[in-house]
C-alpha cells in the first residue's frame, strides 16, 4: 500500500474516464480487471479473500445481468442432487431460513445454501488486521444489534444459538492519561469528545476543529447564519407535537410513507433543503445508503417498529468485535457443529477458525456451498404442478444443475428479478420498485489513536472529502487481544462511504453511485483516505505513511435497500411491493431477505426467514 496516488493510478484513472473510446466500451470494472488493482489487500482470516464484493463475485454476478445464462449452455452438467429446500443467498436471512428449515422440517430433510461469495455472512462478514502483534477486527458492513425484550422471538433465537445474554462485556480504560468515554459502536456518539472539522471546501487552510461543537452552540463554525440556525434546531429535537408512529400501519407511519424524508425534516425542524443536503447528508438517511430526498420518511422510524428493549447508546447498543458477523457464525455454528472449531460459546464461535471442508459435506441434512453463483431457478412444468425446481449455478468455471423440492430467495431483489426466470408479473413488477444503493465500507488500522486523543476527541464528523464520520470504539473483551484499551492501543477506524446526488431519484442516484464506487482503483481510494487523514489529523502528529497499518475496502455495490416514499404501504392503489411477495410463495418458492420489510436489520433477515420457512411447510411441502 502507497501512501500516494502513483502515475500508474492517474492514467488508470484517465483511461476509466475515456473506457469507452479507448477500449470499445469497456466497462469501468473490466478495466480495473485489466490493472489487477480492484480488490486490493483483505487483511488476514478467515475473511482474507472476501472483503466485500470481490471482482470475482462482481464479474460472476453481471454475467447474470447481461443476458448470458437467457438459456442454459450446453456443457451444462446435471449432478443429481434433490434437496428438500435450496437456499439462495448465504447472507443471515439464507443462513437463518436453513437453520429454521432444519428445526422445523422434520429429521430426514435436506436443505442447501448456494452463495456466490469465498465466505457465508452476505454483508454481515468482518476483516482482520495483524498490527504490531496484535489481532484486530472490525465488521464489513452489518454493525451492532439492540438489546430486545428477553422473551420475545429474537430473544428466543439469540439463545437458541448459543448467545446466552444479549449484553456483552467491553474493554476498560488502562493506564495513567485521563479516560475519555468510548462508545460500544462506530457510529456518532456527538458529546463533549466529539469534533467538527471544516477544511478548504469553507475556505480554512489549514483546517478548522470544532470540539464538543453543540455544547459551543456552533460557535466559532466557519459557516454562515443560516445553517447554523438550522443545525442547532436540528439537534434540540425539532417540533415538540411530532408523534412517533406506534405501529406499523397507524395513521403516522402511513403518513409519513407519503412523503419524502427530506421534506419530513423540513416540517419537523423547520429548517431549509440546503441545509439537510450539505451538512446532514448522507448521514441523515445513511441508515438507508442515500440521502433523505429520495426516501420514505418513514425510514426514519422503521426500525423501532422491532420494538427492542434497549437501543440506547448508554446500554442497549451491543456490538459483536466483527460486527453481526457473530449472527452468521453462530447460526452456522448451529446448523453445521464442526463448521467452526472450538466449542458453541460466543468466545469460541468468534475465535476459532472456520471448517471450510466441513461447510458441504455428502450426506448430510444441511449443507453450504460457497462461490457457487446461482444465475437459473425455475419450475420443472407448470409452477402450480410441479414436483421440483430447477437450480443452476455457476461454480469454478463450471454450470451445474440440482433439483429442489422447495427454494427460498433470500439473496438480494436485483438479483432474484432475474434468476426466477418464471416469476409471474405481479411479482416480477413488484421487485421493479426495489431500488439499491452502493456503500464502501474502510476499515483504517491504526497504530495508536494518540492524534484523535491530543485533539481531545475520539470521534468526529466532517463536511468534504471522503467519507464523513468516525468513531474509536471499544470492542467486545470476548474478541479482543486485550481487556483495555488507552490511546496508545492500536485499533481500526471505520469509514463508511455512501454515494448521494441529491435531487436525482432513486434507481439514478444508485446507477451512477456503482459507477463511481466500480469506477476507481483500490491505490486511487486508499491514496484519498491517506490525505484526508493527513489533513485532518497532521496538527496533531498523525503521519499516514508511520501511522496508519493497512487498509481493507469492502466495496458493496447494492448494499442498502432505497425505499422510496409508498414503498411501505403502497401508493396509486398498487400495494407494497413487500405486499405481493411476503403475501405466499410462488409454486414451491418463497422469498426472504430483509428487503421484503423495508428495514436494514438483521432483525428483519431472521424474521422474514422464519416467514418463508413456515409459508413452504405450511402450504407447499407435505
């Protein structure tokens, strides 16, 4: 890793932007093919070969989105496997919907997961970091969990595989400096050990920190009246008779899905456009991959709709060292004992190192089949007589074909549109309203994080640039190398980087983010980071090139489901697209995935999983 953009970078850099007259149209990512500089270093573990969506899993998924497998290939071989169930999509809801499926099926059923990746965990997967001797870990992109109601169904299942108590113990503060308070979470915690920067986008060479800036009422912001009203109206809560929906479905939330987030905040807050689009996004809406213009506004309020005991940030905010990672390789732990060495506690399941041989072993009930693309789900005969599905996937260069007697689709809806190549129109037209946006998620190891503790902060939120917000946080003791933490410990910084054009709709503002997210070199956004990090942290004895250990990008190109606004309760008098899906399966198959509720959670992943689980044993498998 170089600490600066080199020449080979630029013209790189040049050639993406002229592809298409240089190379006859080449595609931004079949040229960074070219410079073998795409996936760049994935630290170390298990997860060493999966950070993000590699250039492999890309280039195997667009093969399905350009038409190639429109009809089977010829060479095509057929394996003779029948499943009771397959399972598409290896993330916690495929990963869930197996577990369920084993428990309520019956003995002597088989069930399969098929997912494109080098490792199971969809986007809830984790990178490792070897620094100065010490193993580090941070999460990919599904972060941290509430603390639910100890007897409710997520409660229940927590339990079930193995995690016997939701809160978990967090390093402490060691040595003589004074302790600062850490957050369990990478994301804003905003208090007194919180800053502002402001750089050479508001005229301030060299840049300006802002610490404990909302206690300071703004003062002394390199910004002008205006925003500055608005921001601090933002922060005292905005309008005082706003009444929180109650229950999905109530009068409020079916409100709030007629209109945009943005124009939400605009009738809560009372304050201006501008302001929501320069200063509170993409962070407002982040939660949801673009800014608040193109959102539901009830996006907003859709996750308390899970009712969790405790999602505060003083206790409820609960984070696993790899973030929900540790879901995955807990239900997998479950589903397969021999998949993970060591024993079933949450310390094992985190530590020990995955079985990969054991993951798809003959012969047994449940089984997980890595980098195995599927690109072809259909019906044998008629959907409504059929014995059998037909799965085709793709595998080391091969195509390969199994039966079913039952599939659920609990991959991503860009995909599932198109592998179920006799998805009836009400179906097919409701994941038409399925619009995602791309997310790179940088996770920045450290040596020490004395330049964020001589600045008095231990996180901080900036306005240009690359990303815009991080956190030092403390981890989990059960993942830990060590049971404390001071600002000499070395740690990772995590950015999260999302693509917002705001005034674009939707499906836009997702195109043209993956072009730009596909469009760049590993070197060109490493070398970003670099300076930013450089400019912001400089004053205060940070150097990039001593300081800084790796860093890992986990590029994810449909990382955040966008609701617009009607997408919870309909619009037109068409329905939900949720709707029509959640409503029963089509033949013998079902769809999951945490889509089909709206809310980014992996709360919504394990509950649609159960759904479709049930819907299958219920009305189709006898």
């Amino acid at each position: 890793m170089t600490a600066a953009i080199s020449r080979r970078d630029f013209l790189n850099g040049a050639l993406l932007a002229s592809g298409g007259l240089l190379l006859q149209g080449l595609s931004p990512l079949e040229l960074l093919a070219q410079s073998e500089d795409f996936n760049g270093y994935g630290g170390v573990g298990d997860y060493s070969q999966s950070n993000g969506n590699t250039l492999e899993v890309l280039l195997a998924g667009h093969q399905i989105r350009d038409g190639k497998f429109s009809s089977l290939p010829a060479d095509l071989i057929d394996l003779g496997e029948i499943y009771d169930c397959v399972i598409v999509g290896g993330g916690i809801s495929g990963l869930a919907a197996a577990l369920f499926f084993q428990r309520l099926a019956g003995s002597g059923k088989t069930c399969l997961v098929l997912d494109n990746h080098a490792i199971f965990g969809g986007e809830a997967k984790r990178n490792e970091f070897i620094v100065d001797g010490q193993r580090l870990i941070a999460h990919q992109g599904s972060a941290f969990f509430p603390v639910p109601y100890p007897r409710s169904f997520i409660a229940r299942f927590y339990e079930s595989i193995g995690m016997k108590s939701p809160c978990f113990e967090y390093q402490r503060w060691s040595g003589r400096t004074q302790e600062m308070p850490l957050p369990t979470t990478p994301y804003p915690e905003n208090g007194r050990n919180y800053g502002f920067y402001f750089g050479a986008a508001f005229g301030q060479n060299p840049g300006l920190w802002l610490v404990d800036p909302w206690s300071k009422k703004l003062e002394g912001a390199p910004i002008s009246a205006q925003p500055k009203a608005d921001l601090l109206k933002w922060n005292e809560g905005g309008d005082p008779a706003f009444h929180r929906p109650q229950y999905f479905g109530d009068p409020a939330s079916r409100q709030l899905d007629a209109i945009s987030l943005e124009d939400h905040f605009i009738q809560r807050y009372g304050i201006s456009r501008e302001t929501i689009r320069k200063y509170l996004s993409p962070v407002e809406g982040g939660g949801y991959g673009i800014g608040a213009d193109a959102l539901s506004a009830y996006t907003d309020y859709a996750a308390d709709m899970l009712h969790p005991l405790d999602d505060s940030e003083q206790g409820g905010a609960q984070m696993f060292p790899g973030g929900n990672t540790g879901f995955a390789r807990l239900i997998v732990k479950t589903l397969i004992p021999e998949s993970i060495a060591g024993g079933h506690s949450v310390e094992d399941v985190c530590r020990g190192s995955v079985n990969f041989d054991a993951l798809d072993r003959p012969g047994t009930p449940a089984r997980i089949r890595l980098e195995s693309t599927v690109v072809w789900v259909q019906h044998e005969v008629d959907a409504g007589k059929s014995q059998h599905v037909q799965v085709v996937y793709t595998k080391g260069g091969k195509t390969c074909r199994i039966k079913a007697r039952s599939v659920i689709m609990a991959g991503g809806s860009w995909t599932t549109k198109q592998i179920v190549r006799d998805l009836p129109f009400a179906q097919r037209d409701a994941y038409s309203r399925f619009y995602r946006s791309p997310a790179l998620m940088a996770n920045v190891a450290v040596r020490n994080w004395q330049f964020l503790y001589k600045r008095g902060i231990t996180g901080c939120r900036w306005f240009e640039g690359i990303g815009n917000y991080m956190e030092v946080r403390k981890i989990a003791t059960f993942g830990a190398e060590s049971p404390t933490i001071n600002p000499d410990s070395p740690v990772v910084l995590t950015l999260k980087i999302l693509y917002v054009y705001p005034g674009m709709p939707a499906e836009q503002q997702g195109n043209r983010g993956r072009a730009e997210l596909l469009g760049a070199s590993f070197s060109q956004i490493e070398g970003r980071i670099r300076e930013q990090f450089q400019a912001m942290f400089s004053s205060t004895g940070f150097d990039s090139k001593r300081d800084i250990a790796g860093i890992i990008l986990n590029r994810w190109g449909h990382a955040y489901l966008n609701p617009q606004p009607g997408f919870f309760f309909g619009t037109n008098d068409k329905p939900a697209p949720s709707e029509v899906l959640r409503a029963a399966p089509f033949g013998r198959v079902a769809f999951a995935n945490t889509d089909l509720s709206g809310i980014m959670d992996h709360r919504s992943s394990i509950l649609e999983a159960n759904r479709s689980v049930e819907q299958l044993l219920e009305q189709v498998l006898d």
